[in-house]
DNA sequence: GGCCAGGCACAGC
DNA sequence: GCTGTGCATGGC
C-alpha cells in the first residue's frame, strides 16, 4: 500500500500548486464556500464579482440585505434561493452568537467549531472544513468527490467510508500543519480537474492515468 | 441537447 | 442508516 505522504509528494512533483483557495478575505472564503455547493467555480467567481461591486462581501450588509436582492446578486452560482437564505442565516448567526465576528466563531478549539459550522444549514462536512481550514487557518482536512475517487482507485480506501472515517485516516497519516492541508487537497483537486476528466480512458474519474502516475515511483 | 460542477437537507423506507 | 430527490446556472 503506498501512503499518504507519498502519493502527495508524487502530486506535488507534477502540479504548481500554492495556498489555492483564491479570496481577499476570510469571509469571502466563507462565501465561496457555500456558493461553490455542487457548482463550477466559473459560476462562483461570476457571482463573486456581482457580490463586490454591489458592496455586499460583508457580513452585516450581507445578513441585512432584502433575500430577493441578494439572490439576484448570486444567481449565476446556481441553487440561489437556498444559497441566500443559507448565507444569510450565517451571517445573522456571526451577529447574535459571535459579535459579527468571524474569526470569534472560528477560533474555537478545532472540533467545537466544527461541531458549531455543522449545526448551521447548509453546512456539510466538507463546507465545513472548507471553512475552517482556508478561512479559519485550523488544520482540518477536507474531503471532496475528487478525494473519494482517486483515494478509491488507488486502493487506499474501500468505498464504503464514512466522511469522518475518511477524514481521519488523512489526519492520522498527514502531519497537522494548515499549509500541508491547504495544498495536499488543492493537488487532489487540481490532479483530478486536468487530466481525470480529459482523459479518453477517464470513466467516471476512475481514469487509468491518473491513477497510474500517482502509484508510479518517480 | 445532455451532462457535469470543489454539496446539502429532507422525506421515505 | 441508506437512497432518492430537489435545488438552478453556465460551460463544454
């Protein structure tokens, strides 16, 4: 079995890949987060955009704003009647339980947070380490569809796993540092986005070549 | 024109 | 607990 650290130092050795998640803020991470639900990041940066001139990337204008208006402002991102009413629920949550702050919510010990991030709607298990690692800084690691694919094939996990259950075999083998996280899930992504997809033998992402080049010694 | 995209909640079994 | 379904747009 080839573990975890390797398989990312063989990622790392084909992909240019940085701290990725791309917002000017910690609260625009958060807003991407929901914003990016089952949705292409084309769309997110499109709404994004609408949310910035409109002045809106703000928590109390956010949470204070008419629901209708700010659905019109994050149409292009899909599903935008749930995404609004979500975000704002979100944000009146930061304004009564956490003084308007963000970094008060997520500055909690690590699985306190989490537990908080889960009880609030639209926020899944991965949301949720979304939020907390490249919003909050907190070494939480998040486990997407790519993660679930590629870990499949290449034999690390059996299928069946639970979210939890998978996140934690992450965190038992990969050192808790953000950085490693950030990175270590950008390259699954980034790996599965440019030559999962395009290739002729890719069925479902369960492609031979991606698969083949991460179990290949370098 | 069909399928997919960096999910989530909820109903029904 | 697991499975199916609604949510909605834009790109390929």
């Amino acid at each position: 079995m080839v573990g975890l650290m390797t398989i990312y130092e063989r990622l790392q050795k084909q992909h240019q890949m940085d701290g990725w998640w791309p917002a000017e803020s910690p609260f625009e991470v958060v807003v991407g987060a929901f914003l990016t639900q089952n949705t292409n990041w084309n769309n997110v940066e499109k709404a994004l955009v609408n949310l910035r001139d409109a002045k809106a990337l703000e928590i109390t204008t956010l949470a204070q704003m008419p629901r209708q208006e700010l659905e019109q402002l994050i149409r292009p991102s899909g599903f935008f009647r749930q995404k609004a009413q979500r975000l704002q629920h979100f944000c009146q949550h930061l304004l009564h339980q956490h003084e308007g702050s963000l970094e008060h919510l997520l500055r909690q010990e690590l699985d306190s947070a989490r537990q908080e991030l889960l009880g609030l709607s639209g926020i899944g298990h991965e949301t949720a380490d979304s939020i907390l690692l490249y919003a909050g800084a907190r070494p939480s690691f998040v486990i997407d569809s790519y993660t679930r694919r590629l870990f499949g094939r290449l034999g690390v996990l059996a299928g069946n796993e639970k979210y939890d259950q998978i996140r934690q075999i992450f965190m038992a083998a990969v050192p808790a540092e953000v950085l490693l996280y950030k990175i270590y899930h950008a390259l699954i992504v980034t790996h599965c986005k440019e030559l999962c997809r395009k290739s002729p033998l890719c069925q479902q992402c369960f492609c031979a070549d991606i698969c083949d080049y991460a179990l290949k010694a370098t």
